[in-house]
C-alpha cells in the first residue's frame, strides 16, 4: 500500500470487536515502533503491552471513556527522560521522539487492518504508579489496539495553501 494511501485510511478508533490481537500482527507493529528515528538516535522510550485483564481494569481507571474499554488490549507508550536528548538551548525531545514512535505504531496497525487511537487526556500519575514506573519514566500516551467495530468519520484537514508558506 502507498504511503499516502495508508495515512488516509488510519483514523481514531474508538470501538472496536472483542477479537484478540494476534501475536504476529502485535509483533510486526512494535518493530516497526522499533525501527522508528529519534534525536541522536537515543531511542528514549519504553512500550508496556497490557493484555491481561487486572491490568487492562487497572489502566481503564486511568482514562474512564466508555469507549476506551472496548479495546482488547492496551500500549503505554512512555518518554524516559534520563535518555532523552537535550538541545544546546535545554529543549528536551522525548515527547517529539515518542510522537515519531507512536505514529509508527498507528500506522502499522493501520496497515495490518487494526484500529488504535492517541490517547492524551488520561491521569498519567495514577498511571505511573498503578503500574509502578521508575521516576525517569513518564506516561505520555495511552493506544488503545484491536480490531475496529465503528467507521471512520470523514477526516477534515486544511488545504495545502493554508499549510504552506
């Protein structure tokens, strides 16, 4: 699939099937968070995979969107500030690093006809020490990962001149 193609087909799911998520399909997505670019090549990251019911009960308290706990799994996508590079003027950029990771991830999953969403507006305290994640170690997103069960909504986006300079 082009490119264009598939950045045109991912959108924000929020309902998806009870269907589990084969080990292949998760594989092939987290290497491609794997292969992902990241400042000075740092990599200052960690990926939690939750598919175990305590767990998944444990991080649908962090974000309480009805549709959030139609997933059958979950993929904490942490910065970890200690590896993270830092420009000469103090500019930190693991959240650009993570948001490189992350779109990899959505964009994989998309091509392997699974659904996810960028989750942003969860309690990431609670989420930090519910799954007792070391101090360097910051929760900054939430996807949701499984097989969609809604469609997309036509996806607005500005024309080019307004984008361009």
């Amino acid at each position: 699939m082009a490119l264009l193609d598939l950045v045109k087909q991912r959108y924000s799911c929020r309902s998806y099937e009870e269907k589990s998520v084969e080990q292949e399909k998760l594989n092939y997505v987290m290497e491609c968070v794997r292969m992902a670019p990241s400042a000075v090549n740092k990599q200052p990251w960690k990926f939690r995979i939750v598919k175990n019911e305590e767990e998944k009960t444990k991080l649908r308290e962090c974000y309480r969107g009805n549709w959030f706990g139609t997933a059958p799994m979950y993929i904490i996508c942490s910065i970890l500030h200690d590896q993270e590079w830092v420009r000469r003027d103090g500019k930190h950029h693991g959240d650009i690093d993570i948001a490189i990771a992350v779109e990899h991830l959505c964009l994989a999953a998309t091509e392997q006809g699974l659904g996810t969403c960028w989750v942003c507006n969860f309690d990431a305290e609670k989420c930090k020490q519910s799954f007792e994640l070391d101090d360097n170690e910051e929760p900054a997103v939430l996807i949701p990962l499984g097989y969609p069960a809604d469609e997309p909504s036509a996806k607005i986006r500005k024309e080019m001149t307004e984008i361009l300079k």
